[in-house]
C-alpha cells in the first residue's frame, strides 16, 4: 500500500469535503493501486500567485545568478497556497485506457474519506 499526497484546487477540493465527488481524475504517473491511500491536500492557485508576488517584491534586486534564493522564494510561495485542509481517501476502484480516457490519465474512485482539518502539508510538496 502507498500513499499519495496530492494538490486539489478549492472548487474541487470543497466538493470532495463535503462527500459529493467520489472520483478523480488524476495523471496515472504514480502507480497508483487499488487499497492505496490518496491524500487530497487543498491548494490555493491563487494564493500561490499573490505570495510569490510578495517573494518577488522582496527579491527586486537581488541578482538572477542566485537561483538558491529564488528557489527558497518560491518554497515559501508553495507553502503559503496549502490551506492546511485535507482528506485522506483509500482508492477502491481504478479506471485506465479504454475509448474513455485518454493514454496517461486514470479515474481514481475513492472510498468514503476521513477528514482532516487544519494539518500542514506533506514533507515533500504534492503533485499539481
């Protein structure tokens, strides 16, 4: 059994806490298997986008050739776009291929969920 930590948008995410969305469609480019465990983590895009502008302001001047800087910069933006919002599911049925899906994408159906609120993200960032 794995467990697979991933980003999910608001609009989707809030759909999935409140048990309405039961599938996801996700790249099938972590092996994912029946019985794993799939860790949604709620994402803010926009959020990201506004604190990494924040990070760039603070950077104005501080030379390109310093990609260790913009790196850290662009952590902490990351970091800043996590809610703290999570649901952690079991994977109990996995669709691939087919005439409905295209090459590369699986829809993952999702055991009833165990909520969880306000925990920080994963050590490792989760996937887009």
């Amino acid at each position: 059994m794995t467990v697979h930590h991933v980003k999910c948008w608001p609009k989707h995410f809030q759909a999935v806490w409140d048990g309405a969305k039961t599938a996801e469609l996700r790249r099938d480019d972590r092996g994912y298997a029946v019985d794993d465990i799939l860790v949604q983590h709620e994402w803010d895009r926009e959020a990201y986008d506004e604190a990494w502008r924040e990070e760039e302001r603070l950077l104005v001047g501080d030379p390109i050739s310093r990609p260790d800087v913009w790196n850290a910069a662009d952590d902490r933006a990351r970091m800043a776009a996590y809610t703290g919002r999570q649901v952690i599911h079991r994977i109990s049925h996995i669709l691939r291929g087919g005439p409905w899906l295209v090459e590369g994408y699986a829809m993952l159906s999702v055991a009833a969920p165990v909520r969880l609120l306000n925990h920080f993200p994963p050590p490792e960032e989760a996937a887009p």
